[in-house]
C-alpha cells in the first residue's frame, strides 16, 4: 500500500522543550571544549545557521511581537513587528551571546564581525553582486547579529571598530539595500526588512556615540540612506520611459541625476523600489533621525528637506486635520522647540529635547506613558519607529548591556592564541608549535614521570617521582601565567609512579608503580590492586585495552605478559615473550586501535608482536640497537618506536622493512605522541619536533625557552582536539604550550 506523504505549509520550528534542550547542550559544549574548539566548530557552524533563519519568504513574514526577554531584545529600538526569522534565529543568538559571554568581548570583534564583512561584502564585481536567497538571508542575519554586538561593546571598543562597522558593514548593505540595479529575491518583502532593521542598527549607534561622532564616522552611511528618496523622486520628475528597445541586449539605461551622477537603472526594479521607499518610510526614517541628529542634520543629508516634506505628506494622510510638517526643519535640541509628530510644537526644558514621542535626555530616549497612538501600517505602530522598546526600565538594556566578568574570559598569551588559532583553516592538518604558554600546574614534588589527559580534554592525569597521581582541570584560566591547583591527589603508591592512564569503557584511572592500582576519579577510592605474589618479579610496563574492552595489559620482569579484567578477579590471560632470547626487560607497550595486537619493546631493542585474541606470537625482530623508549600504535597497523639509539621509526606491524626512520642528531627521543599523520617529539635537551608517518625523514625542531619551561623534559602528551602540549619537567611542574 502507497504511503502519502503530506507537506505542511507552514515552517515547522522544535518543540520548545527539545529547543531548550539543545541549547542548554550547545552551552555546555562551549564551555566544556574551550575557546579555540568552541570557536572553530561550535560558533562558525552556529554563524552559518543564523543565516538560513532567514532564507525564504515565509521567514520573512511579519509575525506578533514574541515579547523577548534580554539578550534577544537588545538592540531592537526600532523594529517592534519582528518576522518569523527573528523569532527562528533567537536561539542560536542566544547560544552565540553565551560564547561571548564566556570568553569575552574578543568573540565579538575577532570572530562575529569578520563573518558579518563576508556576509555583506558586494562581491569582486565593481559594483553590488546578484542577490540570490542566501546572500538576501545573509544580509538580515548580518544586520540582526551586528545590532546584539554593538549593545555587547564597551565604549572605548565601540569607538575603535566604529570606522569597520561603518566601511565593512554600514555601507556594503545600504548598497544592496538602495541599489536602482540589484532585485532582492523575495521582492520589496525583503528589502523593507533590511530597510527596518538597518534603520534600527544606525539609530542604535547614534544614540550610543552622540551627534559629533555621528558626523566624523557615520556621514556616510547615513546620507546615502536618504539619497535613495531623492533618485526615486528625480525619475518620478522625470516620469523616464525606460523602455528596453533600441539598447543591446543586457544593457540597463544610464539616468543623469541631479548630483551630477550618471547611474544605471534597472526599470524592473522601480515598482519593486517605490513599494519599499514610501511616504511612509520617508517618515519612519526622517523622524528619528532629525531628532537624534539634530542641527547636523544639515551638513551630513544634503536632500534632509525633501525627505521632511514626504514625511509631512504621510502625516497629512494618516491625519489630515494636523498640521503637515513639509517645510519642518529639525533644530538644535538645546536652542529651541522640536516638531512634535502629533502636529504642532511643544515646549522642552533646557535639558531635554523633544524626539518621536519620547524625551531625549542626553543621549537616552525617555517615553513618555501618554506617547503618540499607535497607528497600523506594513513598518509595525507609528510610535514604535520611535523606540517604544526603551521605555521604562529597559531603555539601557536596550542600548548597553555589560559583558560579565568570566574566569574563562580571553587575555593575555590565551588571547593571542585564540586569534591565531580562528584563523587557520580547518583544512590545515598539520601540528604547529608557537610556544606560547598558556597555564602551568605547580604541585608535584618530585619529577613528573608520566601525562595522560583524560578522553574529554577537560582533566589531565600525571604520575610522579613523589608517589602520588593527580588529577588537574584543564579549563582556560587567566592570561597564560595562572597556576592551577589539582582537582584531586591519589596517595595510595608506595613507589615512583611510571605509568598512568584512563581505561575508557569504565571511566576508571589505571596508575602503575611495580603494581597496578585502579582508582575511580571521581572520588579517589582504590578499586582494585595488582600486585604479582613473586615481589622480586615487579611489573615494569602497562597499557589500556581501548573502548570498548576493559582489560589491562601488564608486562613483568620476567618477560610475561598478563591479562587483567577490570570486572574479574584474578589474571584472565598470562603470555610468555622471550620465547628463549634474553631480550631484556620489557620497557614498553602498546595496543592497536581495534585492540587486537599487543607489541613490546624491549631493552635489548627487540620488539614482538603478539595477537590479543589467540595469543600467538606474529612476529619478533630486533627493531633498534639501543633500549626501547617508547612505542604508539596508530590506525593501519602501524607502529611508531623510539630508542635510546637516537632513532625514531615507523612500521608497518607485518612488514620486515620501516617505512619510515628518522635520526636525532643529538639527543635520543625519549618521548613523544601522535597528532594524525604526525609525531611530535620530545628530547632530555628540551627540543619539541614535527614529523611525518607518511612523507620521506623530516623533522622540525624548537628548543623550548626558559621563559616558557624550566628543567628537563620528562614526559610529553598532546591534547589532539585542542591541539596543545601538557610538558612535564623533572622539577614536578607541567606546562600547557601551544
């Protein structure tokens, strides 16, 4: 039987509660993966989805005032019919405020308004692009996200990125938004939005920077908003037949207007432009800005008087018993009486100056209980182009909100590696070492002896010479000075810690000092210990079976390797490996991704391969001349080895040959981790390399400062997400680097 698929149509939105589930997700996320991963992946995806709040016609339909609480209602001084888009996009405003929240102003100028540039930029046509429904949803998202970041701005920020608000954002809209040449999509629907909200943006920095800056940094902008209204009065003049006939094919005609100017006219576009730009508009706009201009009005519109007069004709038509305001010219606030828009003028005090229905006192707008009545129309009530949002308690809400101080907040070496880091392209693959400190963590008393941060990046585990574990917090904190104090010390080892992990599937901590102690991390409680019963056969490597198993393997003294079930008593599987050699001590292990082979490396250089499903030996060879340091298993059966022969060398775990070997020219490798296709190392002479598991032998060394690291290098774990380096020295201090 066919099944009929019915399609709403009507948008369909979440339901609230699963709304405010993934929200409350997307918040937690930010904070729990930090600033440079919450960046990268959480806000650059949550920049592009508040342009597709907007794409379409039926996001652009205007809708009841859903009555938003701050942060959303910020910034709407002006536009009080909000549109089904607005009402889409608040959640994912919401959870980009919250990132700026966490970590500070830098959010809003670094990340937030490069992405705005890009979304208005016209184009690399010389003048304004072909608007498609993503570029036309872009330009409102733009718009919107700009009016929340500049009531999030201090002052002193404000006026130092007031002149790229006004080139990078300000004037690429009002290209698109008075163009004679470029159609919007979704037809004057869109472009008086855009109108509406672009209106709002400005009014909003007016009020926040006052007349003096407006005239040095928004002359601009703002006249070119007016000198709309003169093109289209010049042509209604002219009455231009703009018949296409008799030009080639392609052409737009070329009109000469009165300022001399000789611009392109797209004659479909000019119902679509008269619909937008009306008598109605010419007042919506012209009001508000005579009073927040005042006199300067003047110098920065040249065409202010014409825009008054089809304001004054709006007027006439919605009341034709006031008194029409055609030849009104705005005034000084403080040397006379302002126009009032219910006709007529009104008395001010010397303080105050009279605006659309409200009270200007100083740059804050005041409304009065008995304000202007509403009248209806396709902008939303009369009084509400006025800011009806700004009266009572709200009005600095409205205009200036304070960021929170946070703990996590950006400054400092953090700040400059935040910068640096939301500018590499996240196609870049490789690992890249600034040696810029970030955090240190004081508290061991003894040499770090090993690091292991935790699945999740948020904790780190260390082990010591000093026989305790601990377990550290890994949020950003501070400028890159901070010392961060442990979340929690383990104090059961009787010996020198050498080996520390998280066996994953249980989320319990394995630490090693001769014998094996499984603690939970939570609380610090012991578990389970083991310890062989033969005291002079001491365990002497360890390592963590991966999800989802929960065995341990541990090699002794005596060249076997055993088998230990988190969730059993007792050993699950005992192997011998010297099968006959006298290969030393096993001074290593290390299991494969999928957890099905196990290699050690001994002390004599040799290395076996032993399956962990059957117990067969695969293979054994001497690998290195010198003592085994240390080995990693990788995806593709790989295996990555370092000696105390200088040598570093990858393998395939079947193949006779290394596929790859580098060579340390001073120092052996006695440390070192994977970052995808490379390995980063770490020498006893404080030298952190790059290197390839797949190009021919290169390395890249940096020797480490003293200004950023003290003591000897000891051991060395990579944060892979994060892409940071927890170094520990053998003076019990572990740095966070990048």
């Amino acid at each position: 039987m066919p099944v009929r698929v019915v399609r709403s149509p009507t948008p369909s939105f979440p339901e609230p509660s699963a709304l405010y589930t993934a929200c409350k997700m997307v918040r937690w996320l930010s904070a729990k993966l930090g600033p440079t991963v919450a960046s990268r992946h959480v806000a650059r995806n949550l920049l592009r989805l508040l342009t597709s709040c907007y794409v379409g016609p039926t996001r652009q339909q205007f809708t009841a005032s859903s009555g938003d609480s701050p942060p959303l209602s910020a910034g709407n001084i002006y536009q009080k019919r909000p549109v089904l888009g607005d009402v889409a996009s608040g959640p994912v405003l919401s959870c980009l405020l919250h990132l700026a929240h966490l970590y500070g102003e830098p959010v809003l100028t670094y990340q937030y308004l490069p992405y705005i540039s890009y979304l208005v930029a016209p184009g690399s046509a010389s003048g304004p692009s072909r608007l498609n429904s993503r570029k036309e949803a872009g330009l409102l998202a733009a718009v919107t996200l700009t009016q929340k970041i500049i009531v999030y701005l201090s002052d002193t920020t404000l006026m130092d990125i007031l002149p790229r608000i006004s080139h990078e954002v300000l004037l690429p809209v009002l290209s698109f938004l008075t163009s004679l040449v470029t159609g919007f999509p979704s037809g004057a629907q869109a472009r008086t939005i855009l109108c509406v909200k672009t209106i709002s943006l400005i009014a909003l920095i007016c009020l926040r920077i006052g007349q003096e800056m407006v005239q040095q940094h928004l002359s601009e902008p703002v006249a070119a908003f007016f000198q709309v209204f003169s093109q289209l009065h010049e042509l209604r003049q002219q009455d231009l037949k703009l018949d296409p006939t008799g030009r080639s094919e392609g052409q737009l005609p070329e009109v000469v207007f009165s300022d001399g100017q000789q611009r392109p006219v797209d004659p479909a576009l000019l119902d679509e432009l008269e619909k937008v730009f009306t008598l109605e508009m010419a007042y919506t706009i012209y009001v508000p800005f005579s009073c927040l201009l005042g006199d300067i009005i003047r110098k920065i519109i040249p065409n202010h008087e014409l825009v008054g007069e089809l304001a004054g004709l709006y007027l006439e038509s919605i009341s034709p018993s006031s008194r029409s305001p055609a030849s009104m010219e705005p005034t000084v606030p403080s040397t006379g009486p302002e126009w009032d828009p219910q006709g007529g003028r009104c008395p001010q005090d010397d303080g105050h100056s009279g605006t659309f229905g409200s009270v200007l006192v100083g740059n804050r707008i005041h409304i009065p209980a008995d304000s202007q009545p509403e009248s209806p129309g396709p902008l939303g009530p009369i009084s509400g182009a006025g800011g009806r949002g700004l009266g009572g308690g709200s009005e600095d809400n409205a205009l200036k909100q304070e960021l929170p101080r946070s703990a996590h907040g950006l400054s400092g070496n953090w700040l400059a590696y935040w910068q640096y880091e939301i500018g590499v392209s996240q196609q870049d693959a490789h690992f890249h070492f600034h040696q810029i400190r970030l955090q240190s963590f004081p508290g061991h008393s003894g040499a770090v002896k090993c690091v292991a941060p935790l699945s999740g990046e948020d904790f780190f585990l260390s082990g010591s010479k000093d026989r305790t574990v601990r377990l550290w917090p890994l949020y950003n904190y501070g400028d890159g000075t901070c010392e961060t104090a442990p979340r929690l010390v383990y104090t059961q080892h009787r010996k020198s810690v050498f080996f520390v992990d998280q066996l994953e599937a249980p989320q319990h901590v394995v630490s090693c000092d001769g014998a094996v102690h499984i603690w939970d991390p939570f609380t610090g409680k012991t578990l389970r210990a083991v310890e062989l019963q033969d005291s002079r056969v001491p365990l002497t490597a360890v390592a963590v079976m991966p999800a989802p198993h929960t065995s341990i393997t541990m090699a002794s003294s005596d060249s076997t390797l055993r088998f230990v079930d988190c969730r059993k008593p007792g050993l699950q599987h005992e192997f011998r490996l010297g099968g006959g050699l006298n290969a030393g001590l096993v001074r290593s292990l290390a299991v494969s991704p999928s957890g099905r082979s196990v290699v050690a490396g001994f002390s004599s250089g040799f290395m076996v391969l032993l399956d962990t499903r059957t117990g067969l030996v695969l293979r054994g060879w001497p690998a290195h001349e010198g003592d085994i340091l240390q080995i990693k298993a990788v995806e593709g059966s790989v295996l990555v080895s370092s000696s105390s022969d200088h040598s570093l060398t990858v393998w395939k775990e079947l193949e006779q040959k290394p596929t790859h070997h580098y060579k340390s020219a001073s120092d052996p490798i006695h440390t070192f981790d994977l970052y995808g296709s490379e390995v980063i190392t770490g020498t006893v002479s404080n030298k952190i390399g790059v290197c390839s598991l797949l190009e021919p032998p290169s390395q890249a060394t940096t020797k480490l400062s003293s200004e950023n690291f003290r003591g000897t290098l000891t051991s060395l774990a990579l944060l892979p997400t994060k892409r940071h380096l927890l170094l520990g020295s053998d003076n019990g201090v572990i740095r966070l680097l990048a």
